[in-house]
C-alpha cells in the first residue's frame, strides 16, 4: 500500500475536509503493515523504508501505541551513535475469526493481529437448512477459539464468506443457489445473533481475490483478477490495489455473462446463468460425454484421464479451456488485468489448463494477461476471510483507542 505524506499532500497549503483523517488511516495501515513484516523497527528505519518524513512517523507510531497495536521492545544495538526505541506489532492485542461456508465444506480460522493462524477447522458443510448451517458456524467459530485457548469475547471480529451477493440494505445475501435457504430475509441477522460479535460478510470469490493479496501471488500486484472455476464461475477483481464489488456488490459476477451455446433467454439458464453452465466443472463431464468418455465422471476423472493421455479427456480439457479463455478475454477487453489467478476444483488442474488456455486466447484477443494457477488452493477463501477481519479489528481498536483518548481530554 501506498503512503502519503500530511505536509507532502497538503501541497503547503490546507488540505480539503477529510483528507487529513484519511491520510492517517492510510499511514497508519502502511506502517503497521510495515512493522508486522519486518519489525522490530526504529523510527528511523520506518521512516527509511516507507518514505514518511520523521514528524509523520512519529506522529503514525504514537498512534498505534495508543491503540495497543505496535508496542516498544527494547533499543536497537552495535550501530554508531546512540540507540533508538525498537517497535513491533502487538499480535496478542485481537484475535479474529475467519469462515468460509461452501456448498460442500464449511472451514473457521482463529489469528491473531499479526495474521498467523492459531487453530482452524475443516468440516462437511450441513446445508440442509440454512438454520442448520448458521449453527454450524457458530460451533465452528466458538471451536477454534477453544482451540487457540481463547474465550469467545476475546474475539474483536468474525468475517464470514459464502458464495453469492451481500444485500447491506436488506440484509440477505442473494444469488446463492447452491446453498438452499441461504438467501431468505433475516439471514445475515441470524448469523450476527449466533456469532454475538461484530460480522463483517462477503462474497466467497472476493475473499479468495484478498486472499490472494495478503498471501498469494496477489502480493504486489496492483490489478489482478481470481477466476474461480468448480461447481460455479465467479471472478474476483483487485484494481488499483483495492477490492472492487462494483455499485452494488455484483461485479465479478460472470456466470451470468451471455457467453455459451444455450439460449441465455432460457429461465432455467438465466438463473444459473449460461457461462455458468458453459465452463463450470458440469462442463467439463459434458464435453468428456461428447467426446465419447464413458461413466462413471466426474471433472477429477476426466482430468486424472488426460493426464494418462486419454484422447476424449484430451478433448475435453481442451475445450472447457477455450470456453475459459473465452470469459477472461471478455474480461481483459475491460479492466485490463495484469495477472489471472485460476482456482477453485477445476482450477486445481490449472497446469493441464493454462497452455491450452494460453493459446486460445492469443488467437481471441489482442490483450494476454499472464494467467498462474493459485498456490493457496482451497485456503484462499479462508485466508481472505482472515486478512479482512484483521484490516475491520485494527480499525475498530483505531477507533477505540481515539475514543478514550477524547475521554481522557
């Protein structure tokens, strides 16, 4: 993340309203960013690798002392000239929980502020009931806080993600058939009820993208996409460095994009969506079908088979990598990516996909974004879940520390 100077923005003269708090915040994400990577750090050396002038970093690590996040550890040794105060991320200042609840498996993660992982869970998801689900998560989330030898009210903040579209203002989360009763009215409700503490949501793909950035190969990358391939299509889109959920939280949403051979006027495909139908992993038993592979499939058979060199899954994976070349030159024509991140079930087979992949779209598309398969796998979405509970916990111990603070003054 990018920081900014207070005097350098301001240009010598006034800034606008709101950008001073909103600098500090970017500071003092910077900062704390910085000092979990690499600290122990002095003043100066924070000063050194991030650019800010010395007041500011002054002003950025007084900040963060008070709201118990950075802490003093001492004084550096063996340079010339008199030692300075060394400070290091206080992990143990929060602990958050993230959830990712999926059609097939339900995972929960408890870290502390530093991001490292003490305990996690990974369970068959019980989606007969969105009741019965909502109970698992908050069993799975009270578990691994024992687990980590925590009490529940140590937790500062959960992060749940599934698949479908956060609704804030009915909150619902909508477009989510795979998961039945997932997206009635109350749901969200439901959930904060079972959890008892603050909840932040999100959709699952969005989360395996931020995962991706705080993780994976993300990391540096100002304007990527995740592709997520296995039972859906779903995209998630960081640009500029930030997650972009368009006006209304749909953007990435491409399994609705009218891309494939059916009738996207069809009921039936609308709901699902017709590049859904086109290049999720159901595709790929399809095209191994009308390829003249015999039962039993499933997409691992097919791809196990291609890799022995089976004709018809050759095929067939040939095919679903056109039909996803097809999607991320749609893509490409618009924001422009500079990497794609394959994941999900199909996604796993990334290494039989890509060059075919590859090829398709240079013959598509005057615009050829490298595509990388995920090296986080099935912990992307987790990992996501995790890295924005900690981004809402440090914010919310910002705000508790300058609340005291204007107590106290």
């Amino acid at each position: 993340m990018d920081v900014v100077d207070i005097a350098d923005a301001a240009g010598g003269g006034t800034p606008a309203p709101g950008v001073p708090s909103l600098l500090r915040s970017i500071n003092q994400r910077s900062v704390l960013e910085l000092i979990r990577r690499h600290g122990p750090l002095s003043r100066a050396q924070v000063a050194r690798v991030s650019g800010l002038s010395k007041p500011t970093v002054s002003q950025v690590l007084s900040q963060l002392t008070r709201a118990d996040l950075v802490r003093q550890v001492g004084r550096s040794r063996g340079a010339k000239g008199p030692s300075a105060l060394l400070y290091e991320l206080n992990a143990r200042a929060g602990w958050v929980v993230g959830i990712d609840v999926g059609r097939r498996w339900l995972r929960a993660a408890v870290a502390d502020l530093s991001g490292e992982v003490l305990a996690r869970r990974d369970e068959r998801a019980r989606v007969r009931s969105a009741a019965t689900l909502v109970a698992q998560v908050g069993e799975a989330a009270r578990t691994v806080a024992r687990q980590a030898g925590l009490r529940w009210n140590q937790v500062t903040q959960a992060t749940v993600g599934s698949p479908g579209v956060f609704d804030p203002e009915q909150g619902l989360v909508a477009m989510a058939p795979n998961l039945p009763g997932w997206g009635r009215h109350g749901l969200v409700e439901a959930l904060r009820e079972e959890l008892g503490i603050t909840v932040t949501f999100e959709n699952d793909v969005n989360l395996a993208a931020l995962g991706e950035q705080a993780r994976g190969l993300g990391q540096g990358v100002r304007d990527f996409v995740y592709l997520w391939v296995g039972t859906g299509v779903g995209l998630g889109l960081v640009l500029n460095g930030q997650l972009y959920r368009g006006s209304r939280g749909a953007a990435g949403e491409i399994a609705y994009l009218p891309i494939g051979p059916a009738d996207p006027h069809d009921p039936a495909v609308r709901r699902r969506g017709l590049y859904e139908e086109t290049a999720a992993g159901a595709s790929i038993v399809r095209l191994a079908k009308e390829a003249g592979m015999g039962p039993p499939l499933n997409a691992e058979r097919v791809f196990a088979a291609a890799r022995r060199g089976v004709p018809a899954a050759t095929a067939a994976v040939r095919a679903e990598a056109a039909n996803l070349a097809l999607g991320i030159a749609a893509v490409a024509a618009v924001v422009d990516p500079e990497l794609v991140i394959l994941g999900g079930g199909v996604g796993r087979s990334g290494d039989l996909l890509v060059p075919a992949l590859e090829e398709e779209l240079r013959r598509l598309s005057p615009f050829h974004p490298r595509v990388a398969v995920s090296t986080l796998g099935d912990d992307a979405v987790l990992l996501g879940a995790v890295a924005t509970a900690l981004g809402a916990a440090r914010r919310r111990l910002f705000a508790r520390s300058r609340q005291v603070k204007e107590s106290i003054g």
